[in-house]
C-alpha cells in the first residue's frame, strides 16, 4: 500500500503546481521564504462554495506570515456564474474559473482543490442544493480531500447554521465541512477510499465569522466573542515588499471573468474567526497553538529540522547555492522518513529549493503547442546550471525512453541541449479538463478515477524527468512538456502541450431557430491538426428532418487549416428541437469533437473537447419590426438570438445615443447589467426616454440591485425599486395576471406551455415595488415562498412602452428555449397591433 500511496500522493499534489507550464524564476527573499515554509509542518484548509467566495486576506495570512500549507476547497468551479469578459458559460465558465482560482493561489501561496458538484445556478435553500448535487457524493468528496490534505484546522467561509439565510450552495459548503469533520477519522465513512488513503482527525473547526453575519457592526460589538479568535492580518512583509492585505487584492482581482478587479489596500485589519470544534487556543492570535508544526511531529524528522532550520536561520541571500551541502544532507535523510504524507509534501518543497539555490533550470519545450496521436513532435531540453556548485546531468527520461546517459558536468551558465523526436503513442488520450471528459447531470460531473477527484486540472500528458548528480547523489527533477514561442506584441509565451484529435468539426451557431418551414444552410468547419488529412462528414440528426447530402467528401493539406462544408437542413412541418453533430470519418475512425480555446492574458490557454452539436429548433413564431437596436451590457447572446429569428440587430454604441439618434429602430434593448456596467448610461437616460415618448418601446434587462454597482434611482420614467428576488427553479409554475395584455397574444399567443423546458431559472432581481403606471404581466414562486408579479412590467410613456424583465432571456434564448422566443418577440412588438398583418408580420 506504501508504494500505491506514493504515486496516488504523488499525483494528487503534482497536480497542484498552478500554471505548472511557466518557470519559475526565485530571488534570494523568495527562497529564504520557502525555506521558511518548509520549516512548519502544520496544514489549513478554506472551505467555500465558489470561485470568489474564498477570503484570501486569510489564505495569505496563513501562507505567508504562518507560513502554514494553505488550500482552499471551492465545492464547485463557478460554472452557473455569469462571465463579465467574454462568452464562455457553463462548462467552459467553470474552465476559466478554475484557472482564475489557480492564479489566485499562485499571488497568495495557497492550493486549490474541488469537488465534482456543478454550480448549477442559484440556489435559495441547502436542501435543495444538496439534493441536486447528491449529497452523499458531495459529502464523499469532502472526505477524500481531508483525508489527503490532512489538515490540522479548517475555516469555513459560511454558517452551516443558518440555512435558508444566503444562497443554498453556501450555507451546504460549511453543512458539508461541518459534517465532514468528523466522518473523516470514521472508519465506517466512505470504507472503500480506506484502501487508497489513511484516516485523519482535523485538530479544530472554525467559522471565518464577522460584523456581516451580526446584522451590523453595533451587534458584533455586543456579541459574545469567548469563542472568537481575532487576527490582524493587515501584516507587512518586508522582503515582499508588500503588505498581506495587498497580496490578496491582487489575488482576488484574478477573478475577471466576475469583475473583481480591485484596489489593493494596506493597514491594520482584523479578521474573526468562530471555533466550532475541538479546543480553544489559549493565544487569541495563534490559530496552531497546542499543535506540533515542527519536524519532530514526524518520526525521524528531528534531525531534518536541526539542519534545515540552521540553513534557515544562517541563510545567505548572496550566496544560497553555499548551503547545497545541508539540503543535499536533508535531503538524504527525507527520502527515507516512513511518513508518506509529509515525506512527500516536504522533497517537493525541498526540491523546488535545491533548484533555486543553484539557478538550475531545467525545460522540456515542444516545437508545437499541440500533437495528435501517432504522431512525432521535436522536443527540445534545457538544462543550466548557474551556480559553482558541482552538478552532472546524469539521464533525461520521457515517455519512458532514457536520453543522454552519460553523466555530462553541467558547468556554471553553460547551457545544456538536447533535442529529442517524441513519438505520440496511437492509445494516447486526448487532453483536457478530466471533470468533462464524461456526461454529467445537472448537479454533478462524472469522474470515474478516484485519485482525479479534488484536483483542480488535468495532469499534463508528458514529463520530463531529469536527474542530477550532486557529488554522487541524484536527485530526479520532473518537469511538464510545455510550448514555449514568442509573439513580436507580447514577447515570450508559455502554453501547456496537448494531445488534440486528428481533426475537429464545428457549427458556428449553437442553437438554429426555423422560424418556418424553409431550409437553412448549416456550414460545418473542419480544422485539420495533422497534414494530409483525407475523410468525409456527415450530420447526425433526428427523424423528420431532412438533410441534403449524406456525407461530404474533404481534403485539407496543411496542421491548422480549416474548411468549410455546407449542408442543407429542412425542419419537419410541425414545432420540433433536436440536437444535430457534425461525425468526421478518417481511415475507419468517427472524431465528433469541438475544440475550444480559452484565452485570456490572466490565465494559460485552455483546450476544451467538447461534443461537436448544434441544437435546431423549429418553431411556429410570429414577429412586428424588423430593425432592433441593442446597447450591450455586461455580455449576452440574445442579439444572435434574436437575428437567428429574422431580426436585424443594431449594436448601439451608448456614447453616440443623443437626441432623435434612436428613432430609426422598431425597439431598444439593453443587455443585461447595462445600467451596472455602462457609467455613460445615465447621461443618456434622457435620449432613451424621449425615443420611448415619441413611441418607441424600450426593453430593459435585469440589472442588479444591493451591490456596488447598483443601478442609478432613474432608471426607469416612474418609481421602480429592483429587488434581489429571484426564481431559482426553472420549472416553477407561472401564472399569467394579465391574460388580455397584448405581450401575452400579440402576435403570439402565449400559454402556460411556453414555461416548460427552461433552464437554471425563471429570473433574477425582480422589482418589487413599482408604481401603478406598471403592469405586471406574470406571476412565479419557487416552492414555498410568496408569489412574485416583478417577473415582466409594462408602463406606457407618452407614445410608447417601458418594460423592464428579470426573466433570463440571456439564458434561455441561447439554449432554444421555444417558449422564451415567442415572449421576446411580443415584448419587442407591444403597441403594433394596428400595423398592417400581411406586409408587416413575418413568420407562419
């Protein structure tokens, strides 16, 4: 079981290198402080639900002035959010959300781990949340990270206390560690993990309470603080150069895709946390007080401390490649310790320290940033040392071949290459996030490999391992295959080496509506990632429609080059969805995968494979106007919703908006957040309600309320407060209050068959008072709670209609929710009755 440990250990933390592909390059300060680091053997772990959630004032507190091995477990990867810097939702949300955590660990010095449960949306209440996500799995989950992380104290961002007070994912975070805290040690709780990891019994409990939770800062100060710990983490580091409050601006600012860049701040600051179990420290300040931290927590650790802690304490900031001889002695004494968890955490850390202290770089850079299987890409070897000291390198091993065996010296800043043909094996999987590798449900993705489980990405495919002789001891070094290129705008790049398909197929479009019976075009690009590469395509689709061709033959020549095919889809005559996929047949072998690249500055390039599919809709639909301005907002894909139905969609530059400038158009429509997002809004607001005086309807898309970014008291010509009630459940039943009003009949009639099929939620941030001019058109609840009418108001404004909707249209148009194009379309028609049908109404 030791060595089966050893290799589950080694996987489960190898993983954790966040942005594994870039070097890292170490000034004196950063060693003297990761020897620091490895000097205390004491662990703590932050548990919350989302990407954001997690306080890393604390995480970086506890990093840097503990100097404690810190992690944060997100039960999930933000995948439900929203995304304030590109288009990515859902799975590929959650792909860029995990890497913004992994940066975020990366400027304050934690780690980062996850369950399998998927944010589905917002939740209201934890029973809900944890019967979604299915608890027990959930729950399991939880148990196998503490049983690997072993940490000595866990602080729970959330109340486990209070349900029903705060989203349902939150309070089922600190449910979850609650509960967990003691199945951990449990014999009896989750057996069949026993066989893979030992048990463990965290030392304490806490709850990362403050003022918030007390309803104000009066009731905090009068409230019983016997169980209250009190940190300053407002700390200065000296050799950072920065303060800790600092450190974790800047790593709560990597969570762009949720708009939390931020000032960062310095100076005094308190943090509370509630213990919650185990005992009391008697020091308010020392949140390890009673727990061994040093080397003699481990048995034979002893002398591995005297030595690394007079490296420590003699430290050369000069110099550091002097104190080789006492790591290398530590070293030997670490690699044969019985303790397989701190054995392994701490040659890591030593490791890393053995090549700091030497310059050592070590590099294993593909000429290409991508390969097929089967295939031969040339992998070029970097290895220096800038140092005195006297270093060989003995072998370089990848993919199980040996190279360079011959113990060449590595002389001080003599660089050492080797260049090497690495043969893709036939088998070899693809590469990509493994949470999505399989089908999920609603509340949980499929992992089958239990060693996978709380890992934040995929291991790299291929490693270099390089090892080195240091006077006669080795020492192996492993290193992921990365592409390292430059780009004559941003200089030199690192992006992670992956195993991609021989070829790839896409519809550009995710959902096509037929709003009739006519055939539409479907252009099918292909991507070759091979030269040569021969096959033909054909779609996949449902009886009753009807495609042109079969199957299309193609060639490509080039790796990189694309070509488009055309296929002739015909919907059934009667309303209809399915999902149609492009199937590439290539020498006998089917390939139905999307690739997808995430690429941001903040993050390295993500390689998403995804089913290849588009979803086709036909639909029975109606439509008045044909030219529809829209002001962006915070990031929407209703305009290419509302043009896949024969809308011309004018994208609205909200600087040029002056008087008269928006008469031209049959409705105005602003994206979601606008009135958040867009400062020059407000300064606008005049010309938008005149266009609405002078006849024209404006469509006003939920904007959030309680938050810095609430929206300016004018929004709307008549009093209107927005609340933060929304309907969670996407299934919940609606009623019509206003059966007569022309948006629920003009020029679609709409029924309680037009709510069915919805997804993540009816809506969000509904008003709730409003005044009399308004008519509330619909009324919705989630399961015992009071009705709500907020969902869609209508108030006429002179000549035309103000609407203001919570409903998540920027949800359900791109999912080809039926029901929801049909509202939209009467919305945007309201008040054009009177226009004459046969010239002016376009659809049956």
């Amino acid at each position: 079981m030791r060595n089966y440990l050893a290799l589950l250990l080694g996987i489960f933390f190898g993983l954790q290198s966040v942005l594994a592909q870039l070097p890292k390059k170490s000034t004196s300060s950063d060693i003297y402080h990761s020897l620091q680091k490895l000097n205390f053997l004491g662990s703590a772990l932050y548990i919350a639900a989302h990407p954001d959630d997690e306080n890393t004032r604390l995480i970086s507190y506890l990093s840097n002035e503990v100097k404690a091995r810190t992690g944060y477990l997100s039960i999930t990867r933000g995948d439900g959010g929203q995304n304030l810097i590109g288009s990515e939702l859902r799975e590929l949300l959650g792909v860029l959300r995990t890497q913004e955590l992994l940066a975020a660990r990366s400027v304050d010095g934690g780690e980062q781990f996850f369950t399998r449960a998927n944010d589905f949306g917002y939740s209201k209440h934890p029973e809900e949340t944890l019967e979604i996500w299915d608890k027990e799995a959930v729950l399991g989950d939880v148990v196998w990270i503490l049983r690997n992380f072993k940490p000595d104290v866990i602080v729970n961002r959330f109340d486990h206390r209070t349900p029903g007070s705060t989203h349902g994912h939150h309070t089922s975070s600190a449910m979850l560690s609650f509960e967990a805290f003691d199945l951990v040690n449990d014999p009896n709780a989750y057996p069949e993990q026993l066989d893979k990891v030992g048990l463990w019994q965290p030392e304490r409990l806490f709850f990362n309470t403050s003022w918030w939770f007390y309803g104000s800062p009066e009731n905090f100060e009068k409230a019983d603080k016997s169980r209250l710990m009190n940190l300053d983490i407002g700390v200065y580091y000296p050799m950072k150069g920065l303060s800790n409050n600092e450190i974790a601006s800047i790593a709560s600012s990597q969570h762009l895709s949720q708009g939390f860049g931020r000032l960062t701040s310095r100076g005094s600051q308190e943090e509370y946390i509630e213990l919650l179990s185990g005992d009391m420290p008697e020091d308010n300040s020392d949140i390890f007080e009673g727990i061994n931290t040093s080397w003699s927590r481990i048995k034979g650790g002893e002398a591995i401390g005297k030595i690394l802690v007079e490296v420590e304490k003699n430290f050369d900031f000069k110099t550091p490649s002097k104190h080789l001889p006492e790591l290398l002695r530590a070293h030997r004494l670490l690699a044969g310790i019985e303790d397989d968890h701190w054995k392994h955490i701490k040659l890591n850390e030593l490791n890393d320290i053995i090549l700091e202290v030497c310059g050592l770089y070590l590099e294993a850079s593909s000429s290409e940033s991508n390969a097929v299987p089967g295939n031969t890409v040339k992998i070029n070897i970097e290895a220096i040392n800038r140092s005195n000291a006297d270093i060989s390198l003995n072998s370089v091993t990848l993919a199980s071949e040996t190279y360079a065996q011959d113990k060449s010296s590595l002389a001080n800043n003599q660089k050492k290459t080797i260049a090497i043909d690495l043969k893709i094996p036939e088998d070899q999987p693809y590469t990509g996030p493994y949470w999505l590798a399989e089908k999920g449900s609603l509340g949980m993705y499929k992992v089958n490999q239990q060693e996978l489980i709380g890992s934040p990405e995929t291991r790299r495919p291929f490693h270099a391992v390089f090892e080195l002789g240091f006077d006669g001891y080795a020492v192996k070094f492993e290193k992921p295959v990365i592409h390292r290129f430059s780009k004559p705008d941003k200089g030199e790049l690192y992006e992670p080496f992956e195993i991609i398909p021989e070829a790839t197929a896409r519809i550009g479009e995710k959902v096509l509506i037929f709003a009739d019976g006519s055939p539409k075009q479907i252009p099918v690009t292909i991507t070759a990632h091979k030269n040569g590469l021969k096959g033909n395509v054909r779609l996949g689709y449902n009886k009753g429609w009807m495609v042109d061709e079969e199957f299309i033959e193609f060639e490509i020549a080039n790796k990189g080059d694309e070509k488009t095919l055309i296929f002739t889809l015909t919907p059934p005559s009667q309303e209809d969805k399915c999902f149609i996929t492009p199937i590439i047949r290539i020498q006998g072998k089917e390939l139905d995968k999307e690739l997808v690249e995430i690429t941001y500055d903040h993050i390295p390039k993500q390689t998403v494979l995804l089913p290849s599919e588009a979803k086709v809709v036909r639909l029975d639909i109606q439509k008045v106007g044909e030219h529809i301005g829209y002001i962006m907002g915070a990031g929407d894909e209703v305009p290419e919703s509302l043009e896949q139905i024969g809308y011309t969609i004018h994208r609205i530059d909200p600087k040029a908006i002056e008087s008269g400038s928006l008469d031209k158009y049959d409705a105005v429509v602003t994206g979601i957040r606008a009135y958040n997002v867009i400062e020059d809004l407000k300064f606008k607001q005049r010309y938008l309600l005149e266009y609405v005086e002078k006849g024209g309807n404006l469509i006003i898309q939920y904007n959030t309320a309680g938050r810095r970014d609430t929206p300016f008291k004018d929004l709307a010509p008549y009093p209107l407060n927005i609340s933060r009630d929304r309907i969670t459940n996407e299934d919940s039943e609606v009623k019509i209050l206003a059966p007569d009003h022309s948006v629920v009949n003009f020029p679609n009639t709409i029924t309680n068959q037009d709510f069915e099929g919805w997804v993540q939620e009816r809506g969000l941030y509904f008003p709730d008072e409003w005044d009399p001019k308004f008519t509330p058109i619909l009324q919705m609840n989630d399961k015992g709670e009071s009705p709500t009418n907020g969902a869609l108001l209508v108030a006429p404004y002179g000549e035309g209609n103000y609407i203001y909707t919570g409903i998540s249209f920027f949800r359900e148009l791109p999912a080809g929710v039926p029901g929801a194009y049909k509202l939209f379309a009467n919305i945007l028609s309201i008040g054009k009755e009177q226009m004459d049908n046969s010239t002016d109404i376009k659809g049956k």
